[in-house]
C-alpha cells in the first residue's frame, strides 16, 4: 500500500493567498494541482513536502480566453476542457493532437496545464507544445507578475523558474494568421510517456511560403527548438523534399537516451520520422487556416 | 482535520489525516467497498469514482481535496431496487466475468453517457481506455454500455423484472 509521509493540508482559497501561504511556510511546503504527479511521487516518497497547499478551488486561474491575438489559457485549466476547447482545436490544433494522447480520459479529468508545465518531466507534451508555440508563462509572486518565454521559464528537467514563493498563473499563446500546427507521438502503450514525440507549427507568408516555423521534439534530450532545421524551412514553399531534410537534422540535432523505451537508434529514427509527419500536417493545417 | 462531502446523495463529516488516499477514506472509513483499490498508480482504473459528475481515479486524489465536492461511487448508481441502465447493460450483455473493474467502468460509463446519451463503439473504447480489463476483452463491456445507450430509461429490463417478480435481482 502508497501512503505519503504525513503532511499538513491547507487549501488557497484565492492566488495571493496562496503565495502568502508558500512564503509562511517556506520551502517545505508544495503547491498540489491536479496532483496526478505530485500525489504519485508522494505516495512513493520521492516527494515528502511538510505542507501541502491546494489550489484546486482557484477557479479565477481556470479559463480559457481570447484577448485579441493572445489565446490565454489559466494555469487551473484541466487537460479535459484543453482538448474539449473548439476554439483552442481550430487555433492550436497541436494542443489537441497532444490532449489525446496524455495518459487517459481519467486522468486528464484532474491534471492541469500548469502543473504539468511545472512538474518539467523531460518526456512532457505540453513543453513541447507550448515552446513550438512560442508560448509565455505568466509567474505571480509577492512582488507580482512576471512574463517569461518558454525557454526562459525551463530551467531543465523537473525544474522551472518558478520560485518557491511563486506560482504560474497563466499561459498565453500567440495567434497567428495562416498557420498550422501539429503533434504526434510514439508510445509503448496507450496513454504511456512518450518514447519521442514531434511537434510543428507552420506560418505561411501571402506567397505560399514559410514565413516562419518551429519544431520541438519531446524526449529526446533536446532543450529548445530544432533551430537548424527551422532555418532551413523559412522562406521556402513547403514541400517533401524539404520535410525529409528536415528531419534528418532533427534527428541530428537529437541526443536521446537508451532507456526501456528504446535504444538510442531507434529513438532518432523516430526524430526523423515524426519531424517529418507533423511537418507536413502543420504546413497542410496552415494551408486551410483563414484567419487567426 | 475535518472534511465534508457529498456521496452518493448523503452529507457526510467525518475526521480524517490528510494524507488519506480517498479510494482509502471511502473503502476503509466509509465502508464503502464497491470501490475497488487495484494498482495504486493511477493505470488499473479501478478505483474510479465520479467526482461532480467527472470520473477520477480515487486512489490519486486526496480525500482532502474531495472535501466540499459531491461523490458518487457504485454504490450511488441504482435508485433504491431500480439499477442503473449502465447497471443492466453489464447484465444484459456479460459486460463482467470476475467484476474487479466493473465499478470503475460503470461509472465512467454513466459519465460518458450523461455527457453524451449516444456514443460510438470508438467513443465507448476512448472513455474507458484509462482502466482496464483482464477477462473481457473489452468487446462485451462495449456492448454493456451499448444496451445502456439504447435503454436510457432501462425499459426493457424493468418490464422484464415485473414479469418475474417475486424472483430476486442481484446486480
């Protein structure tokens, strides 16, 4: 039987009480969201937090919204309502292509957004998702709010920039006209982290060429986009030719681990090929988009 | 600490460590022990409850975190004699052969078809594919669900149970 070590509970009732309740009780005590990673880690007692301050009732930090060209989504927002958004499926359509495959219906009824952006599990989705859509992370602290890059707020696996009296808030994702985007993964089993994951989003100039695009890799020890090969598609008319290039510097550009998932061989072929699919539904995506 | 919640229709306060697992608090303080507690990791689905409507896995919730929401458990599926729709599919159409998963995927059952009264066979297959199970191949709990679908209301079941009665259901 799992049982976490004993803590002591005590629920936020808004975001400022929150952070007061981080800085009261210091660096012992852990923010729980959904708690589909926290609790696990707990229940094994790889985590031991002496407090533990839910935020689950912050309902101001689960929306979804537009405010101009800036879809802002609440770090409280579950995987459940991400991947039933229409809006975010007909914006960002490689955050739906993510949601469903994120372990399971069940599971994304309780994780959030933000907590799996903070957990920072190198095999993440969402990481991958939010940097190919060069998304921010807004951060709340005593002293209030600061806006970080994905990149700026990825400090490596299982850390972030969050600061033990901060919390994320929110996370906006810049819309753009003409674009497309999309994700895919290969995993051992249904619902499992991923063995390597692709994501892409494409942007099309008035021409028909690349006006700007970016790729990410989930898994395979790759920190921010795969700049190489986003420079070599810029400017040019999508097209095969160009995706195979791709994704072969992507799987260059790749430095997995051999793990139970897999050697390192196959995790790069994977690079190579999945660079490949989701650049081609991305461009295909951007292709049918009308507006932003 | 103290913590109050809705289950299965019923207010409840009772006294609990934080640290109780809420598949825990309802099997052990409850005595409710139609939820089941299988993997413990969050993978079997056994232990799924609906928590305001949603199923979740109760074994990676906080009793704590239930404090103040509303919990159904199979135990909440019937009203009084009268099972469940979903209830029926399963015996309708074997949807069970040892039972351990079947709380879980009836609930999760009766979630998706609150949410959406016809599904698919694809639909059925997604909602459930957080739980799992080793006797059925899945093929007769699809069809379970199915029959629920087709029989919201259980009609047919309830004519066929006042043709018997007398007789004892158990579900």
């Amino acid at each position: 039987m799992q049982i976490p070590a004993s803590f002591d509970y005590v629920r936020a009732s808004t975001v400022d009480d929150a952070i007061s309740l981080l800085e009261r009780h210091g660096p012992e005590s852990r923010v729980v969201a959904g708690g589909h990673s926290l609790l696990p880690m707990m229940k094994l007692r790889l985590a031991r937090p002496e407090w533990l301050i839910d935020i689950n009732e912050l309902f101001e930090l689960d929306f979804v919204l537009r405010d101009a060209n800036t879809l802002r989504v609440g770090a409280m927002t579950r995987h459940a309502t991400l991947l039933e958004s229409p809006e975010i499926a007909r914006l960002f359509p490689i955050v739906a292509d993510a949601e469903r495959v994120i372990a399971d219906p069940t599971v994304r009824n309780r994780g959030t957004i933000g907590g799996s952006l903070c957990q920072a599990d190198p095999a993440e989705d969402l990481s991958t998702v939010c940097k190919v859509l060069r998304a921010e992370a807004v951060i709340r602290g005593p002293g209030g709010e600061r806006v970080l890059s994905m990149h700026d707020f990825h400090k490596g696996p299982y850390e972030t920039a969050v600061a033990h009296n901060e919390l994320l808030v929110e996370v906006r994702f810049p819309i753009r006209p003409h674009s497309g985007s999309a994700y895919e993964k290969v995993e051992r089993r249904v619902g499992d982290w991923a063995v390597v994951a692709a994501g892409a989003a494409v942007s099309l100039a008035s021409d028909g060429t690349i006006d700007d695009v970016t790729i990410g890799l989930t898994a395979v020890g790759i920190e921010g986009t795969v700049t190489e090969a986003e420079t070599l598609l810029r400017g040019h008319r999508p097209g095969e030719e160009l995706f195979v290039a791709a994704g072969r510097l992507a799987a260059l550009a790749s430095d997995p681990v051999a793990d139970q998932r897999g050697p390192v061989d196959y995790k790069r072929h994977l690079a190579d090929e999945l660079t490949r699919r989701v650049l081609r539904r991305a461009a295909a995506r951007a292709g049918e988009a009308q507006e932003g | 600490m103290q913590i109050s919640m809705t289950i299965n229709g019923t207010d409840i306060t009772e006294e609990i460590e934080p640290r109780v697992l809420l598949v825990h608090f309802i099997r052990d303080q409850l005595r409710l022990t139609g939820t089941h507690w299988g993997c413990d990791t969050s993978n079997c689905g056994t232990c799924v409850v609906l928590m305001d409507g949603r199923p979740v896995k109760s074994c990676t919730v906080l009793a704590a975190m239930a404090d103040g929401h509303s919990i159904t458990t199979v135990e909440g599926l019937a009203t009084g004699a009268t099972l469940d729709p979903v209830q029926q599919g399963f015996m309708e159409e074997h949807g069970l052969q040892c039972g351990f998963c079947t709380p879980g995927m009836m609930l999760t059952a009766r979630a998706l078809l609150d949410h959406n009264p016809h599904p698919d066979d694809g639909e059925i297959r997604e909602a459930i594919s957080g739980q799992m199970c080793r006797c059925t191949g899945y093929a007769t709990i699809v069809r379970s669900v199915q029959w629920a679908a087709a029989h919201p209301a259980g009609q047919d079941r309830m004519d066929e149970m006042e043709e018997n009665a007398g007789e004892e259901v158990t579900a």
